[in-house]
C-alpha cells in the first residue's frame, strides 16, 4: 500500500490514511469494509415473501441469485437473534424479499408493477391504477396533500393520461437523466456529511431498473453501513408499511443509530412489507425530527411488506404529531425514514422497516418535501436524504457515461452507502422518473429538504459508472439522452464487495460539479470489453457469410450446360426422328412376354362373349400417346375376340374426350358405335370419393352419361346396377395414385369381376405388388409390355410396332449417353472432391 | 371447307413446335401456348364439371326430381352456394363447413380403402410369398419371397425417421435402425431406378408420338 | 363455424367409415357419397373462378405479363361459354382437346424426355454416393432390357435379369413404398377424423 493516495478527481496527493481528499472533499477510502458485513452481516429473513417483491425474481441476474442464496445462509445464523428482536416489535417477521421472488410463481405476474412491466417486456395484469396512483404518490411524496410544485404536476399529469408512472416521470422532465441525476446529488449530499458520520455516498451503478435485480448486494451491504453510522432519520416505527423480509433483517442487524428528532408515525397506516418490518424491530430507537414545512405525506399508500419490515426493525422513534413531516425512507439506511402520526398512506413494508430502523436527521424533513415534489417511486423517495446532509439538487454529473469514471481504485465499495441515498436532491435526481414503490418510498423517508443542503455538497459529482449491459437494457428512459456535457474520469473496478466486477459504478468524488438548473443528460455507450468485441465481430462475420450474395455461376458453366441441354436435344430428335420419318422397322419386338402381360390376355380371354365390361380412362392428355398406343393393343385385343359392351368411365375431366379419341382413332378398326355398343360416362368428379361412390352404387353416382342421356337404360349397360355386375373392370391409367384407387376403393364391390391394369411404363412398376397379391389380375406396361400383346394379335397392325424402332434407338440411347456421361461427370466429380479436399 | 381434323391438326402442330421451342430456352411462344393451354384446359374443365357432375347430380334431380329427391338435395345445394363462397376472401368462412364434409368423406373413404385395399392384402401377399404351395419350387420361394420380405421391411425402416442424439449433438438413428435402413435405402433405389426408366420411357414414348404427329402432318411418316 | 366445421368433418366421416362394416348405414352413406361429387364438382368450379380472379387482377393492376393472363382469360372464358353451350361431348368442343390440350401436354412430356437425360447424366457430378450409383446402374439396366437390338435381344438381360429385378426387388421395394403410404394415409386420415388435423381450415 502507498504511503500516500493520489485523489482520482483532483489529484491531489494526500496521506494514504486520509478518508476525504483534502483538497476537493473527495472519499478516498472504500466503504467495503462495512459493507461486507464486519459490523453488521446481512440477515435477511427465511420466511417467504409476499407477492409484491417477489415478481422482480425473473430478471435478477444469477450472480445475484447465488449472492441471494448466500444471504440466505447468513440469516440462517442469525435468525436467533433477530427472533428475540422481533418479540420487541408488534410486527411479525416478514419474509425476506429475494426469497419471495424465488418463490415467485405465475400468479405473480399479476402484480407485476407497471414500471417492471415496461422494464421488463413481460406482459403483466395490470394493476390496480387508481387506488395505486394516489398510494404510490403518497409514498413518493410523503404528503397527504402533495404540494402542488411543478414537479409534482409533472408527475400528476402523466398519471391522469395513465400512463406508467415512470413515463410520468419522463414526461415531465424528458431531458433528464433521472438515474444519472439522482445518483449524482445522493453522493453529492452524502459527501456532505455534515450529519452524518459516513463517508460520501458512492454512486449506485444501476439505480432504479436493476433494483430488482440488485437487491440482494446491495441491500446487504446496505443494512451493513446502516449498522455502522447511519444519518438520523425520521421514522415511523409503528408503520404499518409492509416491509419485506431483507429490509427487516437489515435492520434486524444494525445497531442504534443517533437519535436525533425522530418523530414516530404508530399510527400510520402504510402497510410495510414484512421484511421491512424486520428492520423496523430490529432497528433502534430513532427520533423523528420535527418537520419543517414538509407537506403532508399521505398515509393512505400502501408499502410493500418489506417496507414495513423496516419500521418494524426500528427502535422507537419520536415524531412530533402536528407536523406533517415526510415519511423519509432509505430500504438501507433505515433511521431516515420518518412519517408523521397522520399518516394514512399504505406504504410499502420495506419501507416502513427503513423507517423504523433508520434515525433521520431534523434536517432531513425539508428535504422530503422536495422529494414529495418530484413523483418519486416510494422507496426512492424514501432514499433521499433521510440523513442531516442534504446534498445540492441541481447536480447533474451523469453517472451513466461511456467514459470511464475517475474513479480512485480504492472506491470499491458498495454503491448504495447511506451517503447515497440519503443525498438531498435524490428527489431531483428522481424527479422526472417514477421509480418502483419501495424506492420510491425510502427515498421520501430520508430527504431533507433542499433548503438545508450543506454547502458541501454544492459542486460534488458523482463519477461517471458503468451498467452492466443487463441493467443498461433495463433502464427505460436514457436510451435516446444525448452524450454527456462533461466527460467523466475513469472509475475503478471494483475488486471486492457485490459490485465487483463492475468499473465505475462508485462515484470518487461525490460533488464536483458546478450545480446547475437544468440536470444533463447522458448517454450510455456500448462499452464492449475485448473479448465482446472479438466475440460481436465473429458474429458480424457469420451474419455476412450468411448475407453474403450467391456468386453466380460462371457464364462458362452456365453455357456448357445450354450447350448439353441442345447437344441432347439435337440429338434425341435427329436420331428419333430419322427413324420414326424412315419407317424403319429394324428393331425386332420382344419375344418374351412378361407373365403380366399373358395374365392380361388371360383375363381378357376369359371375359364372356358380349359381356358388359367398365373401361376406366384414368390418364391425362400428357401420356395419351403411350396410352394409346399401350392400350389399343389390349383393347383390340377385347373387342376383337369378345366383343363387350363397353362402359367408359373417367375420373379426369378430359378423360371422357381422350376415351373418344381412343375408341375414334386408336379402335378406329374395330368400328365401335357409341350408345348401342359403348357409353361414355363421363367425368366423375370427388376423386377416391367419386370412384368409392361409383363402387357402391354406379347408377346414383352417374346418372347420366357423358351427353346427358339416360344411359343405364341403353343397351351396353343393359342388366348392370353394381359394380361386379361389369365381366371386367380395364383401368387405363398413367398414375399410380389413379390406379391405386381404383384398385382400392373397389376391391370390396368388385366381386369375382377381375381388374386389368393397362398403364403407362412411369406408373407400371408400382402396379407389381398388386400383380402378385392377386388384387389386379393382369398388368399391361408400357411399349414393352404391350409389345407382347400386339405380337398375340396375329399380326394385328399396332402403335407398339410402328413406335417400336424409335423407342428401342431412345432406350440404347439414353443407355450409351447416362452411362459415358455419367462416368465422365463421376470422374469430374471426384476430382472436384479432390480438389476441395486437398484445400 | 375447312374440316376440323384439318384444323385440330394445325392448330395441334403449331401448338406442339411452340412447346417443342422450349428445348432452345424459355420464349414467348412457348409461354403464349402454355397460357392458352391453361386457360382453354381450365374452361373445358369448368364446362365438365358443370354439364357432367353439377347438372346430373344436383340441378337435374333438383329440377325433375321427386320431393323428396329436391327435399334431400337442398342440402347440398346449400353446401355448394356456401362452397362458392370461397371465390371471396370475405366469405371465405362460409364454405369451411362444405370443405369439412369433403374432407370428412375423403378421409373416411381414404381409411377404407388404404386398409381394405393395400395393407391387409399387401401384408398378406408377402407372407404368402413363401407359400411352397403356389410357388414352383421351394428355392424361389425362399430367395424370392425372403427378398420381397426385406425389402418391404428394410424399405419401411428407411422410412422409420425416429433418431436419437448422440454424444456429438448429431442426429442419428439407432444402430440397429440404421444397418436396416440402409438396406432398404438400395431397395428403393432399385424401385426408384425401376420407376425412372419407365418415365423415360413414357417420356420417350411421348416424343416418338410426337414426331410421329409431326411425321403424319407432312405425310412423312406411316 | 370452426365447431361447425368440425363435427361435420367427424360425422360425416364417421357414418362413411362406419358404412363400411354397417350395412345398415349404407343408404345414409350412399346420400353422402352423392353429395360430396357435387361438392367437388363445385369444388372444381371454384378453382376455375379462382383462376379467373388471379388472372383478372394481373390484368386490372396491368402487373407484368399481364398479356399472357389476358390471353388466358380470354381463351379461358370462350372455351366455358362454347362448352356450356355446346356441351363438353359435342365434336367442335372435343377439337380444343385434340387442337390445344393434348399436343400442349404431350409435347410438354417429350420435353421431359431431355430433361430426365440430362438429369441422369449430371447426376454422379453432384451425388456420388451408393444410392446413386444403384440407381442409375439399375435405371441403365432397365432401359437396356426394354429394349431390343436390331440382332435380337439379350437373351439373360431379357429373360431373367430384368423380371428379376421389377419383380423381385423392386416389388419389395414398392411393397413397402405402398404400405407406407397406406400407413400415412390411415393416420391422416384418423387425425382428420380425431379432429386433429382440419386442413378444411377449423385451425
């Protein structure tokens, strides 16, 4: 350790075991010390909290939850203690804040407050707006009647138009950087100090936003520099403000304060969370200062339990009753809470127990009257300087800049001191912003009203901090402030305590800024360490590899594959057309019939002479040329040796005139006349449902023939009502889907009727299965397929025959162009694999 | 005169040497002859639908029909008004009910005709594959009718996409799974091969009916 | 309307599939069944006016390729009118078949002949793997048996090793393609008749 310490603000060299520089007043000494817990160790409560603390569980930060978990365990020890402290008290232990917001369930979204709504983005019920308006302004203000000062209308205004209460805030002042300013006079007043015993107040890194994720640390280090000295405070030990559990205990641990003025409020009404009122029993006895010219505080606000747990703490506390004093509270420093006897306001418990448990200096009323003025969030007025120090309200250091703050190494300490809270102008510094009701309401407890700022704290600064990224998200307001006037100096990180870790967030010199009316405003900056950095320009790259544009293929390539596409063109209709114009009839049919195809000829041979036989023509105007040429051989076939009585059925809309065509061009031979030896049926629309329809009841489900006639009564269809009346069922189809409904939909309603399939080659192979179960007796595929059956008519003229050259050369082909191509775009595929590879 | 053959083949021949331009690149003329091909097919259908499912079906019985074939068919006249609805985005609600009955329907018939129609005969037919009575000799039924049998089950398991993850954080099958997947995966390329040669095919045999029509139009071929 | 949708979805599917087993339901079935190829008779119209709607707003809005819709519509309406009028079984309407569709789709389909060529040659460049390499090997293997060569044909290539694999291995294959479209098609189906699934738009 140095023998000597520079002063991070003014520089000026003074002895290493001097608190305060004594050249700008600036704190040199950290306030760790305290704060871990030497003198007083945090004890918060073991007993759940109540659901209006314990919502603000979602967005607490894990370290926070593990220094919570932590703090559980400490309380454990002394619970036994604190239990001979609470018999002290008429009111009950209250559960510990945190441990309510890690029992926070769902239900507790309910109660969510506006301001962590907005916070947060979680949608939340809403509360109760009315009643909670005039509560939370009773707290913020400490006043009945709040004085009718320009703030104040600010903050009414907005809160008439409903709006959240910390957009009130922003509205009626926009350009201020609340956190910065509040943060910047809470240290500008505790370096004052003037009543004090404390060092100056260092600024809190996140103020109001990361409140609730940061109340475990700093709360416990708070109720360890509450125990250590403490501002008197004003009061009201007999509060009903509910104070939560680790407000009580934070009073639970802190030993009597100075007594100075201390005006108890027994008969408020303010409901104090319970962990408040744990500090309100174990706080001292404090003596409520007279008020002076303090408006009245309304006593009809309701405080959270761990408000009132603070009044509980606190040790009895004098109040002078005629006097409308602000109940000024500080969720750490306990003694400055005060309220007056007529206080009707419900107040949050934990106030209530910074109440009970803090002791406020006389000096401190004048303050919470500026407080009241500023539409506070309750425990953040209560925040306001509860203590004899009021500090100037017109400080507007930011502490949130993107420069580093000057902050001396030594100034790891916990921001929340007393100092800072306590600080006069706080209710400034809040004034344009609506904190959460237990803030708000400790800041009213301990402010002193502005008129007593002790000259020490005009020109005090609190330096510049650095949110962690968390908190910056947070905070609802600043986002869009332009960038501070005054550049700030480099702050310290904080090597120990609950902030540590974080860089800048204790203020080195707690008032070094010329006062001015207008608070500026600040900016936050991201400021990325280097290892963010390096991690944001990774993702930057991902996000631009992901963008990135597609090269386009290279004219080279996209040209050779035109070039394949009409070198394969050229060729397919040079050599096809060569053959289908030279009539050639080179290639010889197939000799082997495939033992599908002679099952087809079997159950065509099989149909009775003149039966009525159902042809379905199941294929589109695409495969009419295939079909035609696959089934006229079949067909021929059929007509020829038995000349049925034809049905003709289509469940495509272009069947019925593709059937037409075929029985016109393709059975042009075998003469057929339509109504005495075929009907058309026509279309039958509903797909697998029309095929089942037809399957059960053929007449109901075409009446009509395809010409609007009454066909069922013509003579091909003469004694057919059912399905299997039909000697056969030919389905001529292209598509598997086709065929496979026919075969389906049918199979019950078919009888010992056979079905003969006639496709094209595409749908062919799937058509086997059915073969071999039995379901379809005979399968004509394709040109090759048909090739067997035209060869069995004797000679017949055919299409197989005349396609027959052309289909055979296309085959060998294909056959000669796949596989010589295929092996060169093989071998010039893997040696592109290759070649990747080897890079 | 002009017969219409003469004109079906003109038009025809035309229309096909439109499409047939598509081999250069994409064109107008290609483009102007699949528009009209659209809409003509899209009238035609229209017509179809009208005059051989609608008239026969609903408006006739609605006209000449008894009472209680008119009583009976008011429903589904309704169904289809409310169907029609679905030509307006406003509306477009009002058909959901006719919608639901057409695929109520479909399912059901669907259901029975995949169960009756494929799965129990198709099953069967694969166990009977080793029948030694309907086989000419045992040997073919046992090669044979085991290969179908894995294929059928080897192709199901490559189908089977449950995985688990494994210690790397990829996706995988189990073991097991994936030998017999694999298995069936040369199944279905053999059945997809079977199935592409028969497009081409088809495809080829297209274009031969094609060239042929074109071959007839100027007396070329036979 | 969503309840209404559903239950009309459920029972009506339900008196169908019940039919099947019931002979008892069959008129009711019957009734059914009739009215649902009218509603997909209309069904069909719909998506012709559909088509009509699309293609009308890309003329109204003069959107780009405009002239081909207008071409569309144009050829759209006359064949509806002259269809109606004529009847879709009168000769001159059956010539817009014989003129238009069929030369369009057929030619469409011999296109597809280059195409599959193309395909099947380039396809070892991008997928080299064990399924590929069967695939084209057995596609090969196919279209050189259903072939014939101007001396004859290959007599085991023809005889046995093509009936072989269409049906032997590709029989199982396509076995258990079927099934497995039987099986998605049963659960589908049960999902839509579960409520599960209401593709007909009950969310």
């Amino acid at each position: 350790m140095a023998e000597t310490i520079k002063c991070p603000v003014c520089g000026e060299v003074n002895p290493a075991d001097v608190e305060f520089c004594q050249n700008c007043q600036s704190r040199l000494q950290p306030l760790t010390g305290p704060l871990k817990g030497e003198d007083a160790p945090l004890t918060p409560g073991q007993v759940p909290t109540k659901k209006t603390t314990s919502e603000l569980e979602p967005i607490l930060p894990q370290w926070l939850r593990e220094a919570r978990q932590q703090a559980r365990q400490s309380a454990e020890e002394e619970e036994t203690k604190k239990e001979e402290e609470q018999k002290t008290t008429p009111i009950p232990r209250a559960p510990d804040l945190l441990a309510g917001l890690a029992s926070q369930n769902e239900t507790e979204d309910e109660e969510t407050p506006d301001w962590l709504t907005n916070i947060t983005g979680i949608p939340s019920k809403r509360k109760k707006i009315e009643p909670e308006d005039a509560q939370v302004k009773f707290v913020e203000l400490r006043h009945e009647e709040p004085a009718e000062t320009s703030s104040d209308q600010a903050t009414k205004e907005p809160e008439q138009s409903g709006l959240p209460a910390w957009m009130a805030g922003q509205e009626a002042a926009p350009e201020k950087d609340e956190l910065a300013e509040w943060f910047a006079q809470a240290s500008g007043s505790a370096a004052d100090g003037s009543a004090a015993p404390v060092q100056p107040a260092p600024s809190q890194p996140e103020p109001s936003q990361s409140l609730d994720s940061n109340v475990a640390d700093w709360l416990k280090d708070l109720d360890e520099h509450t125990a250590s000295a403490l501002a008197p405070a004003q009061t009201a030990p007999s509060s009903d403000i509910e104070t939560p559990d680790w407000l009580k205990n934070l009073d639970s641990s802190a030993p009597p304060v100075e007594q100075k003025d201390v005006e108890p409020a027994p008969s408020s009404n303010v409901e104090i969370p319970d962990w408040l009122k744990d500090l309100d029993k174990s706080a001292p006895v404090i003596e409520k200062a007279p008020a002076q010219s303090q408006p009245e505080i309304s006593s009809k606000v309701e405080t959270p339990d761990w408000l009132k747990n603070l009044d509980a703490n606190a040790t009895t506390i004098e109040q002078p009753s005629a006097q409308n004093v602000p109940v000024e509270r500080h969720p750490v420093e306990t003694p400055l809470i005060r309220e007056t006897a007529e206080t009707k306001s419900e107040i949050p418990d934990r106030l209530q127990a910074a109440d009970a448990s803090s002791e406020t200096p006389p000096e401190a009323k004048p303050e919470s009257e500026e407080a009241a003025s500023t539409g506070l969030p309750d425990w953040l007025a209560s925040l306001k300087p509860g203590e004899s120090q009021p500090s100037e309200s017109n400080q507007s250091e930011s502490v949130f800049t993107s420069e580093e703050p000057a902050a001396p190494e030594s100034s790891d300490a916990s921001a929340f001191t007393r100092e800072s809270l306590l600080s006069s102008d706080a209710g400034d510094v809040f004034g344009a912003m609506e904190l959460p009701d237990w803030l708000t309401s400790a800041a009213a407890t301990g402010q002193p009203s502005a008129g007593e700022n002790p000259p020490s704290a005009a020109g005090e600064e609190i330096a510049p901090a650095e949110l962690p990224s968390w908190v910056r998200a947070m905070r609802p307001v600043e986002a869009a402030m332009p960038e501070p006037s005054a550049p700030a100096s480099e702050g310290a990180v904080e090597s120990s305590g609950p902030l540590a870790g974080l860089q800048g967030v204790l203020p080195a010199i707690p008032g070094a800024v010329v006062p001015s009316s207008k608070p500026k405003s600040h900016s936050i900056k991201l400021n990325a360490t280097a290892e963010q950095q390096a991690q944001a320009a990774l993702l930057e790259k991902i996000l631009g590899a992901e963008t990135a544009p597609i090269p386009m293929k290279a004219s080279s390539v996209v040209t050779s594959q035109r070039v394949l596409r009409w070198a394969l063109s050229a060729i397919l209709l040079i050599v096809l057309g060569g053959v289908v114009f030279g009539r050639t009839q080179i290639f010889p049919l197939p000799s082997q019939v495939p033992n599908e195809t002679s099952a087809a000829m079997r159950a065509v041979s099989a149909i009775p002479d003149g039966a009525p036989v159902l042809a379905v023509f199941d294929y589109q105007p695409s495969t009419v040329g295939e079909m035609e040429a696959t089934g006229s051989s079949l067909m021929n076939q059929l007509l020829l040796l038995k000349h049925p009585r034809l049905a003709i059925v289509s469940t495509s809309p272009t069947g019925a005139a593709l059937a037409e065509r075929f029985m016109s061009d393709a059975l042009a031979a075998r003469n057929y006349q339509r109504g005495t030896q075929y009907v058309d049926l026509g279309y039958l629309p509903g797909g697998l449902t029309g095929v089942y329809a037809f399957a059960q009841n053929p007449m109901a489900a075409m009446p009509l023939g395809a010409d609007r006639s009454a066909v069922w009564q013509s003579a091909p269809l003469q004694g057919v009502t059912h399905l299997s009346d039909f000697a056969a069922v030919i389905v001529l189809t292209d598509s598997v889907d086709s065929g496979r409904t026919w075969i389906e939909q049918t199979a019950l309603e078919r009888g010992a009727s056979p079905m003969i399939i006639v496709s094209s080659a595409q749908a062919g192979p799937m058509f086997l299965p059915y073969v071999d179960s039995g379901q379809i007796v005979g399968l004509v595929s394709g040109l090759s397929g048909a090739a067997g059956v035209e060869q069995a008519n004797g000679g017949l003229p055919g299409f197989v025959r005349r396609y027959w050259d052309a289909y055979s050369v296309g085959s060998l082909i294909a056959v000669a162009l796949i596989v010589l191509g295929g092996l060169w775009n093989l071998i010039l595929g893997l040696q592109a694999r290759r070649a990747q590879g080897t890079r | 005169m002009i017969s219409l053959d003469l004109i079906s083949g003109i038009l025809a021949f035309f229309f096909s040497l439109m499409i047939l331009s598509y081999l250069i690149g994409d064109n107008p003329l290609f483009r102007i002859a699949v528009y009209i091909f659209v809409g003509v097919s899209a009238g035609y259908v229209a017509a179809v639908a009208f005059w051989q499912a609608i008239w026969p079906d609903l408006i006739q019985p609605l006209i000449y029909g008894t009472t209680l074939q008119r009583a009976l068919l008011a429903i589904p006249l309704v169904l289809s008004v409310l169907l029609l609805m679905k030509i307006s985005p406003q509306l477009t609600r009002l058909g959901t009910p006719s919608m639901a009955i057409l695929v109520g329907i479909g399912s059901a018939v669907a259901i029975g005709g995949a169960v009756t129609g494929t799965l129990f005969p198709q099953i069967s037919a694969t166990i009977n594959a080793f029948d030694l009575s309907k086989v000419a000799s045992p040997i073919d039924a046992i090669v044979n009718g085991g290969l179908i049998l894995v294929g059928v089950v080897t192709t199901l398991a490559y189908f089977h996409f449950s995985a688990g993850t494994t210690a790397e954080g990829s996706v995988k099958r189990f073991g097991l799974i994936e030998i017999i997947a694999f298995v069936g995966g040369i199944f279905v390329a053999i059945t997809l091969g079977v199935l592409f040669a028969g497009v081409y095919s088809a495809a080829l045999t297209a274009l031969i009916e094609r060239l042929h029509f074109f071959g007839t139009f100027f007396g070329l071929g036979n | 309307m969503r309840y209404v949708a559903l239950v009309l979805a459920i029972l009506t599917g339900l008196v169908v599939l019940v039919g099947y087993f019931v002979p008892a339901l069959a008129p009711l079935r019957d009734m059914l069944l009739t009215w649902s190829i009218i509603l997909a008779g209309t069904a069909t119209l719909v998506g012709v006016f559909n088509l009509i709607l699309v293609h009308g707003t890309k003329v109204t809005k003069r959107e780009k390729g405009s002239i081909y819709s207008a071409l569309l519509l144009l050829c759209l309406f006359a064949a509806f009118i002259f269809g109606l009028a004529l009847g879709p079984d009168d000769p001159n309407i059956r010539l817009l078949v014989d003129a238009v569709i069929v030369p369009v789709e057929a030619t469409l389909m011999a296109l597809l002949a280059v195409t599959l060529l193309y395909a099947s040659i380039r396809l070892l460049r991008r997928r080299a793997n064990v399924m590929s390499v069967v695939f084209i090997l057995t596609a090969v293997l196919m279209l050189f048996a259903s072939a014939t060569l101007p001396f004859g044909e290959v007599g085991p290539l023809n005889d046995f090793l093509r009936p072989w694999f269409q049906h032997v291995l590709a029989l199982g294959g396509a076995r258990g393609i079927l099934i497995g479209v039987a099986l998605g098609t049963l659960t589908t189906g049960l999902r839509v008749l579960f409520g599960a699934d209401r593709p007909y738009g009950g969310k």
